[in-house]
C-alpha cells in the first residue's frame, strides 16, 4: 500500500470521491486535493484533505464517517441534491430514455419513521447501533439527525429488550422499529431458536413487562407476536391502516406524501385505475378520492389490511383488492383493458413480467414508482419500445444523505 496526492474529480454512484487514476476515495468532494493511501480494487483510505472544497460543510452527527447510515453529510444540500438528481437523469440517458426531469423533492431530517438497529453484547452490556462503513462491526448509536427524534429516544429501553435476545449464542438481533400512528412497532429477527423452539417464557415475560412500561404498541419475533397493546395503525388518505406485522412502510411520511400528490396528479380525470404492488394502501387510498381503484399485491398480510380499512374510510370510489403473485403472474393484456392508468410500484427488482403486459396493452397512462433506477430504466425501455412516451420523471430523496434515490414517472400513449 502507497501513498500519493491526488485531486478528486466526481463523486461517483456510491458516494465515493473518484481520481482520475479512477480511484475511490471516501468522505471527499469533487475539486479537493487529497493525501491517500492506495489498497486493492481501486479504493483508498483518505489521509488528509490538503485543499477543502467550498461545498464542505460541518457533518450534523457525531456518528458520520464511523456510521455506515449516511455518505454524504459533509455536502451542502444544493450540491448534494444536484447530484443525487443526476444520478437519475445518468441511469435513464444511458438506457436511451429521453423525458422532462423534474426537481428533486427531499425529506428533511428527522423525519425517517422506521429503522433496522442491530444488538450486540459488548463486556455483559447490550449495545444497539447500524453497521460501520464497509464493515460487519457496528457503532454504538447515541443520536441521529435522520430519524425521529421519537425512535431515537427509544433507544435506551429498546436496548432493555434486546439484552433478553441472546439466549442462543449464535444470536444476532436485529431489531426492526417503525413509529405508527398509534405508537412504536418492533420486529426482531436474527434471535437462533434454542431446544425448546424460541426465546424462553422468562425471556417473553421480561419483554412483555419493558413493553408494558414503556407503551409499546407491539413486539413480534419473526411475525410472531410476542406482546401487543393496540394495533400500530398509520394514515394513507382518509383511511387508518393497521399495520400487519413486518409489514412495509415508506421509510419517511414526507416522501410518501410527495410520491402520492404525484401520482394524484399524474391520474386527473380517471375513472378506473389499478394499484399494483399497492402494499397497504399507500397510494390505493388517496387515489380512491378520484376513481375507482383494483388493488393488487402479492403481500396476504398487507392485502387483509387494506381490504379491513376499506369500510373505515369515508367518501371513496370503489375499491377491490386482490392478492396475487405480480412477478410469476402478472395482469395480462385483456385484465388491464378496462383501467384508465395503471400505477405500479414494484420492489428493487422491478416489475419486468408486468411491464411487458402493459406494453402490450390498451392502457393509455402508466405510473411507474420505482426505488432502483436502474430497474425502472429496463422496465421503462419495455414500454417506450411498444409505443408509451416517457413524459416526466420526478427524483425522490426519501434516504437522506445516503446514496440512495427513488423516482416517479408518467408514461402516456
């Protein structure tokens, strides 16, 4: 290993400052000269910073450069923003897709409602905290300018729970917490089950007891429910959702609520519309102020959820929902006749089958909320192929600071 200096260029997809040796170097921005020591596969570790680039700013957290959460907070937030957006414009220029690129909508910190803390035993005491940067080790988390506030108060007897969880020394708990409306709900997972097939009924009593003090709404091993007091409940349009047990959940209520105004936009003047990978409801719920709506998932939990919201929540159109398999069997051509727009919001992998469905199909507007760029880029190459014009794609920053960013697009015929 060697040290030189060089002058980091670009910041490239992972958050990394690049040379033009085309070296990786972290926590550095473009334009700074920099003192590196070079490893293997092009990464470097970062010496010193010779010259500061005037973009730099303060980290807000302590935690930063150690915490493996966030890459980017010693970046002002119109350089970063820029960036981020370009990383969508790139994925969709090398597909070939050309469109309108709207600016970017950003979740602010603290408001980030759901986060995975891993627990570790360290000299009898347990520790919550997330991975450190490209390592399986962890840090200690004491505080967190992304979060709410709420979760990170949590900690300290969040931690209470956790130290019942290591009854099997293979343990690795990761603890799953989301803030509800109705308060927070836990899901662990990592816990090895021991002879007797799970945690203790000491273990289970002492969880019950700190979640019984501390107002939890529900705890559940693996979807099992280990201790509930009310159902965590969330808001999606005029309905109260309860939320099933490992459920999914956008991670920032100020993201999914820009993801839903665009796609209330995008459905102006339907009247039937279909909402597939539609979750909990999220978008079936506001979209259901203008048409009518067929929602569709392949989740049973998510689905039952959404079906038992229904009757609660005043003056909607029509909704049906189904559960069904989307990737091994997608809605066909004849299925998808009927709909005015189809919105379909798929996982990392996308929604190729699907797409190609739509491709050949008589709908005239598609929605595409995607949290993989470069998936969406091949679905949407599927569709621009059979004739949809790609009229506008609208970045989303729902993962502050992270490398990570999200989209909305309208297609029309």
């Amino acid at each position: 290993m060697g040290e030189q200096v060089s002058t980091i260029t670009r910041v490239g997809f992972q958050g990394d400052g690049i040379t033009p040796e085309g070296l990786f170097v972290p926590l550095t921005l473009p334009d700074e000269q920099v003192r590196i020591a070079v490893g293997k596969d092009n990464q470097a570790r970062l010496l010193e910073v010779l010259s500061l680039s005037p973009e730099r700013t303060e980290p807000p957290c302590k935690h930063f450069s150690v915490c493996g959460g966030c890459a980017l907070q010693h970046w002002e937030m119109t350089p970063y923003s820029a960036w981020k957006r370009d990383m969508v414009i790139s994925v969709l220029e090398k597909a070939g897709l050309e469109t309108e690129f709207g600016p970017i909508l950003t979740t602010p910190p603290e408001t980030r409602r759901r986060v995975g803390l891993h627990a570790k035993k360290i000299k009898g005491r347990t520790e919550l905290g997330f991975k450190m940067r490209r390592s399986w080790e962890q840090v200690r988390i004491e505080e967190c300018p992304v979060a709410d506030p709420a979760l990170i108060r949590a900690i300290p007897y969040l931690s209470e729970i956790a130290s019942v969880l290591f009854e099997h020394p293979k343990s690795a708990p990761i603890l799953q917490v989301t803030l509800s409306q109705t308060g927070l709900d836990i899901d662990i997972r990592g816990v090895e089950r021991n002879k007797s097939g799970g945690l203790s009924a000491d273990a289970r009593m002492q969880i019950a007891m700190i979640a019984g003090e501390h107002d939890i709404a529900r705890i559940t091993l693996s979807e099992e429910i280990l201790y509930q007091s009310r159902l965590p409940s969330v808001r999606f349009g005029r309905a109260l959702v309860d939320l099933p047990p490992a459920s999914f959940l956008q991670a920032s209520a100020k993201s999914e609520a820009d993801m839903v105004g665009l796609v209330k936009e995008a459905i102006a003047g339907c009247k039937n519309v279909a909402d597939l990978f539609c979750g909990a409801g999220a978008f079936t719920f506001p979209m259901a102020e203008i048409a009518s709506v067929y929602a569709v998932d392949g989740a049973g939990g998510a689905v039952s959820a959404l079906k038992a919201a229904i009757g609660r929540a005043p003056g909607l159109k029509p909704i049906r929902a189904e559960t069904r398999d989307l990737f091994r069997r997608p809605l066909v051509r004849e299925e998808l006749s009927v709909f005015d727009a189809v919105v379909f919001d798929p996982p990392r992998a996308g929604a190729e089958a699907q797409a190609r469905e739509l491709a050949q199909s008589k709908v005239s507007k598609v929605i595409g909320v995607s949290c993989n760029p470069q998936t969406f880029a091949r679905d949407a190459q599927i569709l621009t192929q059979s004739g949809f014009k790609l009229d506008k794609v609208t970045p989303i920053d729902q993962f502050l600071w992270s490398t990570h960013v999200e989209l909305v697009a309208v297609f029309s015929r």
